[in-house]
C-alpha cells in the first residue's frame, strides 16, 4: 500500500502567488496517485502565517474549488519556522512523510519523484538542493554564497544550498517536537538529526507570481539569528580577538613608555596603538558579551507555545 503524503507550504501575504502555485501542487499529486506513488488520501497542506492581505480566504476559495487541501490558520504571524512546524505537526496525524515547499514554486516540484524513490529506499530525510541561477543578481548570489560558508565554518552542520524543501518522515517530524530551543533555524535542526539521509539537486526558477517578502535586512537578520542559535564559534572568536587586542594593547604601552624614557617625548607610531587597540580590544569585549547574552536566550527551553492555531480546514 502506498504512503500518504502531505504538501506543508507556509503562506505569508501569498493571496497573488497562491492562485498560480496551487493547481501545480495538486497536479503533481494527482500525477503521483496516479503512479501508485502515493495513496488517494495525500493532500496538500496550506498555513496561513497571519497575513496581512486575504491570503486566508484565497485558500478557503482554492479549496472549495480543488478539495485535496487542507488549510491551517495561525492566530498571528509567528514567522516561516514556526509556520512550517505548525503544518507539519498537523499532517503527520495522518501523513507518513511530508515535503516542505514555499509557495512561490521556485524549487523544481519534479525532484520530488527523486525524493520519493529515497524515502522508499528507507531514507528519514531527503534534501533538496538547489543549483544558484546565473540570471539571480550578483549581490543576492554573493549572499547566499557567504551565507552557506560562513554557516559551515561555524559547524553548524546545515547543507550547502538547502533552505525549507525537504521531504521529512513521520518519524523525524517526531523528533523535532521534543526541540524547545526559543529560537533556531529549521534546516540546522534537522540537518543535525542522526537518520538516514539523501540528498537531492534541483534547478532553481524564478517565482511562479507575486514578491518575495524577504528583503536583505530580513535576510540579514535571519543569517545572524541562525548563526548564534546554532554555533558558538562567532563568540569564541571575538573573545580571542579582544585577548589578543589587550596583549596588544598592553604591549603598546611598554613600547610607549621606552620611547618616551629614551627620546622624552611621544612617540606618533605608539601613541596610535595605544589609543586605537584599547578602542578594538573594548568593542570585541562589547560584541562578544553581546553575542553571548543573545545566544543564551537563543538556547532558553521556551515554556508558552510557539503558535497557535485558531482553525483547520480539512477536505
């Protein structure tokens, strides 16, 4: 008998995109019920992350139109994390496997197949990998690049190129319900899940409609958050740096006294060390106390629960 899978897309002010992507995702269901892939009673799962538009009742619409989805509305936004764990703690009360996607279908839906044959052979988790686009604008491509390798030097443990698409089992869903970390970046967490994993590449396309809500201050943003939550490795390095600026510092302060006790007067080359490794030494001291305080609330077990659902549409 086949598996039944669920589609999780969070949705945030995708009322354009949402029309346009739907019918994709429901074809390629069809396509794979079809195939015995999957049984009859796999659907697509749509969350609404607290829009701001009528991203909500275009979902109620496409489901009244489609059937085979089921819509989830979140009370508030609660950001893309949490809107996917809130989709797929859902499915798995009836799913065997879930794939996560954004709505915007710029990653390949045809790799699914791929990821489906990996799960068959016994696979937790399947990573979708996703080969950067020439046509992508140099300063979103340079991005995400250093973004990848700074994460890596950090050992995080997150995959080059891989972001929210992802097929997950019931199992490892399972898993990361006992996470109660405050902050985290999905894809870390589940990279550094101890199952049986593949991987899978796929091309990246342009969005099917609509904006992207994800402006480089967010992404900016985003980058730090998951940086801090998941790696120690920025904070031990700014304290060594603010050691060696002191050494430095008090190193420059001898050099400077000798000068001054041999020619009597100020010497321009010590007088700068001794002024500017002071000011280096206490803004790395600053930053490191900082960084640390904050990846300490990062790590805090939260007690109130990360969303709340207020309705569940099912088909």
């Amino acid at each position: 008998m086949s598996d039944c899978l669920y589609f999780v897309v969070p949705c945030y002010n995708d009322a354009d995109t949402l029309p346009v992507s739907v019918p994709v995702f429901l074809q390629k269901l069809d396509a794979l019920t079809a195939a015995g892939t999957i049984s009859a009673d796999s659907r697509l799962l749509l969350v609404n992350d607290g829009s701001c538009d009528s991203t909500w009742e275009v979902i109620l619409t496409l489901k009244q139109k489609y059937g085979r989805i089921t819509a989830v509305n979140l009370a508030r936004n609660v950001g893309e994390q949490n809107a996917l764990l809130a989709g797929m703690f859902t499915a798995i009360k009836k799913a065997d496997c879930v794939i996560t996607m954004d709505s915007d279908l710029q990653d390949d839906i045809e790799a699914v197949d791929e990821m489906l044959q990996h799960y068959a052979e016994g696979c937790d988790i399947v990573y979708g990998v996703h080969r950067m686009r020439k046509e992508d604008a140099f300063a979103e491509r340079f991005f995400a690049a250093a973004f990848y390798q700074l994460m890596r030097a950090a050992r995080t443990g997150l995959i080059y190129q891989h972001a929210n698409y992802r097929l997950m089992s019931r199992h490892a869903v399972a898993l990361l319900q006992n996470n109660r970390q405050a902050v985290y970046y999905l894809p870390c967490v589940v990279s550094n899940l101890e199952l049986k994993s593949a991987v899978v590449y796929h091309e990246r396309f342009e969005r099917a409609a609509g904006q992207s809500g994800y402006n480089f201050i967010k992404k900016y943003r985003l980058a730090v958050l998951a940086l801090l939550a998941h790696s120690d490795v920025p904070i031990k390095l700014l304290g060594s740096a603010s050691a060696l600026s002191a050494a430095g510092t008090a190193a420059a302060g001898v050099g400077l006294l000798k000068a001054w006790q041999r020619r009597g007067k100020m010497c321009g080359g010590w007088s700068v060390l001794c002024i500017g490794l002071p000011v280096f030494t206490v803004s790395c001291g600053a930053l490191c106390l900082g960084a640390a305080k904050k990846r300490k609330s990062f790590l805090k077990p939260i007690a109130a629960p990360r969303y709340t659902i207020v309705q569940i549409v099912e088909s």
